[in-house]
C-alpha cells in the first residue's frame, strides 16, 4: 500500500506498525498532523480511542478511526488487545489512565510507548486517604523509576516527553554546553550522566528554573464560572490545584522553608511544600519580559533534572545537586480562573475552555533559566508566537505547539531506538530531539541577564533576605 503521509515534509522514520492514540484533547489534535508529516505511517495504521467526543471533528478530517471508548482499571488490557501487536507503538495522551499500567502493558506485549506525565487512575490526585507524598509527581516517578530495574532490552518506553516536562532537559544540556564555550570552561561534550553532572557542576550552577512567560490573550473576556487555559484544564488543575509544590533541593539551599517536607523513600532528590503550586509564587526571569512572579507548579522536570545532575559519593550523599523548580506565569485568564477556582475551595468548574481560535495575540515563552555560573544566569529555550504558531500546523495555539513539538520528537526517537527500555528526557540524544523540534519552536534564544532575585529588594518594605547568595530558594521564594 503506498503511504498516504505529506510529501512536502521531511520524513525522519519510518514505522511499519500500527499506532493508538490514547486520549485526543488538544495535544493529541494538535500532534496528529505533524505524526502524518514526519512519520512514514498510512493513516489506515492509526486509531485514536477516548474518552469523550473532544477531537472527533479533527479525526474525521485527517481521515483517522476515531472511537470513545474510555480505559479503566478494569477494562484497559482487553481493549488494548483489539488495536494493539508486538511491534506497534501506544501514544498514551490521555488523563485518568495510569501511565505505569500502560507501560507494564506494553513490555508484556512488546509495544513501544510515550507519555507527556507519570498519571493515576482516577481519583490519583485527589484521594486524601494518600499521604501528600503518595500523590505528588515524585512518588509517582518513584512508581515508574520501578519498572526499569528490569526493562533492559525491553521495548521503548518514553516518560514524561512534552514540553515540560521533555524538551526543557535538552534545553538545559545546549544552554550547559553555550555557558561552558562562553566562559571558556575546558570540557568535552558530556557522553554520560556523570560527565553532564561534572560539567554542571564545575560551572557553578545552583539552581535552574523552568522559566515560563505565556502572554497569550483572548478576544474576549473570561467567562464567569469557566476555566479558560492555553492547554488542558483538568491537566491544570491536577498539577496547580491538587497536588503540592514540588521543587528538586539544592546542595547549595541553606534554608528550608518553614513548611517543606522531605520524602521518606527513593532519589531524595525533592522536597515538598504542604501548599498547592498555584499558591507558591516565585521570582524569575525571562529576555522578554524581564523579571516576573511565576507560579512553582509540580512537574515530573522539577525532580528529574535534579536527580539526573547529582553527584554522589560512594555512600549515596549527595555532593552536588541544583534546585530545580517550574516558575510559571499562565496566561492572563488562566490566572484569573486559579483565582476564582480557589474561591470554590479548589473544585473545578463545570465549564472549561482551551484557548485556540479565540486567541488574538501574544507568545508563549519557554525555557531554562541557569544560575549561579560566573556569568551570572543565562536562559535558553523557544520564543514562539501565536502569529507563527498558526503558520505553521494546524489546531495549535502557541504553548500547544511547544508540547506536541516535543511528542513527535521523543516518538520519533523511541522509533529509532526501539529497545531501550525505560527512559525519561534526561536520558536521550538531545541533538537528535533538537534537530526533530526546533522547526515547529519559533526563535530559539539564549541570553545572559545581570538579574536576581536580589535586585530592587526591600526598597518599600523590610524584608528578610540571604545576601550572601542571591540563589537561595529563600530569595526566590516571594511571601
């Protein structure tokens, strides 16, 4: 059968398997097309199973079989079974569904898989007989670090490949390798998790931000009673509203805030606060918007980044690790709908929203924030706007972009190495996902900035600082 994928683009793989899409909110619609262009794959070897009929337009015009036929604890295996055999590959895009049943699933099977975010089965995020722990992203990237014990030579398992968590980690590794030649720090490119560690350390890093600034606007105004977002509500919601603060914990950090929390089992990597993210405001900085208050959302990155940098000694004590946190700064009725969502003691409302069409303007602007080193703090990442967005795929808005993005890239890769197990962003070829994405991120930018969190401070009222290392979480953190 002759392929049926568009000529006009490059197509990096090809894929004599069939594909299931897993849930096909706004990622899932806004990913289709670029799979169709980048992948060598008729669209008769493509389903899409969910749980609701949000998408069933998209799959109709891209010609894809498309049924809702929500996954369960109970129902998931035998349904998987009709669409799925040794050789294809699952893109779990779905909320409610556990990612971990999912991945066991397809070792059993030898299927290959990704996922944006380590999820529960429903109700995960908010079952109060779980501790805080039990239900922050650490302790469920502690359940999916289980799996690889014995996933050698077992079929790909990608976790946590969006934009952030995903594209964010080769962020950080090009931005390492920019410092390391504008300072002239003498260093090879890294080859291995240890030598990526050395180099971060050696450069004096000590704490990193996901650095977010999305000045997406609508046409209209926000909705009473509706939760109007850049990307998925419930998605939101769970990570900003549900579960705590999450950050990775430096070795540098002097002091812990009064209600941090450190996990009892696994990594050691993070700690937690006993409070939402969307309530922890933080201080940061983006080339164009300068300095900000962001939000410090949980994030698979937060923790995984952290882990991934640390050097330890024999005993398993950490001798350097960088603070590492999302400081995120939503679009404007984003932030307004946080606001009054709390005001309904943190339940949902009934009526949510995306933003796509109705966006008139503005950009959304992702990347890594380093400092420390001996230029101060450098940020590197996408700069992509709404305008650029639309000219360049279909059913996006500009932070949808910069997620779907990163799926084709970490999708393609598990293609191309198909038995490596278990594998977060940390782990993978960053030259081979960076030259994949970079067409759909609009300019990529690297600047250095004289900025900390120090600058300004105490000039109306009196505040109790660390001046003696402006990179203190201390200092970040505003209360």
């Amino acid at each position: 059968m002759e392929k049926s994928f568009n000529k006009k683009y490059k197509v990096h793989v090809e894929f004599p398997g069939r594909m299931l899409i897993v849930g096909f909110g706004s990622i899932g619609q806004g990913v289709l097309p670029l799979i169709l262009r980048h992948i060598g794959i008729d669209k008769s070897c493509i389903s899409i199973i969910t749980a609701d009929k949000l998408g069933e337009k998209v799959a109709k015009k891209e010609g894809v079989k498309f049924e809702i036929c929500p996954l369960t604890r109970d129902n998931y295996k035998n349904i998987l079974d009709k669409y799925l055999r040794p050789g294809d590959f699952l893109l779990n895009l779905s909320v409610d569904v556990s990612s971990v049943a999912l991945i066991e699933y397809c070792r059993e099977r030898d299927v290959l898989y990704l996922d944006t975010v380590v999820e529960p089965w429903l109700g995960g995020y908010t079952d109060t007989s779980l501790s805080f722990s039990e239900r922050s992203n650490y302790g469920l990237r502690e359940t999916l670090i289980a799996l690889k014990g014995n996933s050698a030579n077992s079929p790909t398992a990608v976790s946590t490949h969006g934009a952030n968590p995903g594209i964010v980690s080769h962020f950080i590794k090009r931005a390492l390798l920019n410092i390391a030649r504008d300072t002239r720090f003498p260093a090879k490119k890294p080859v291995s998790r240890e030598e990526w560690s050395k180099l971060m350390h050696g450069l004096g890093v000590k704490a990193i931000h996901i650095a977010e600034y999305d000045s997406q606007v609508s046409r209209k105004p926000k909705k009473v009673d509706r939760f109007e977002n850049t990307w998925s509500v419930p998605g939101f919601h769970s990570e900003s509203i549900c579960q705590p603060c999450e950050l990775g914990w430096g070795t540098h950090e002097k002091h812990r805030p009064k209600n941090a929390l450190r996990h009892k089992y696994g990594c050691g990597a993070a700690i937690y606060l006993d409070q939402p993210g969307a309530k922890t405001l933080v201080r940061t900085w983006t080339p164009e918007h300068g300095p900000f208050l962001g939000r410090a959302v949980t994030h698979n990155e937060s923790i995984s980044i952290a882990d991934y940098f640390s050097l330890k000694d024999k005993a398993g004590r950490a001798l350097y690790r960088p603070t590492v946190h999302y400081a995120y700064r939503s679009c404007d009725v984003s932030i307004l709908s946080i606001e009054e969502c709390f005001g309904k003691n943190s339940v949902l409302q009934k009526e949510q929203l995306v933003l796509m069409d109705e966006i008139e303007t503005g950009m959304d602007e992702l990347g890594v924030l380093l400092m420390g080193h001996k230029k101060n703090a450098y940020w590197y990442g996408s700069q992509l706007t709404i305008e650029e967005t639309r000219k360049l795929a279909p059913y996006q808005n500009a932070t949808g972009l910069q997620v779907t993005a990163g799926v084709l890239g970490g999708v393609i890769w598990a293609m191309e190495n198909p038995r490596r197990g278990v594998v977060e962003a940390d782990e993978m070829d960053f030259e081979r996902v960076m030259e994949i994405i970079e067409p759909y991120l609009g300019k990529m930018i690297g600047a250095y900035t004289d900025w900390t969190p120090l600058k300004n401070r105490g000039s109306l009222f009196p505040e109790d600082v660390d001046t003696s290392d402006p990179w203190q979480f201390k200092n970040i953190l505003f209360n």
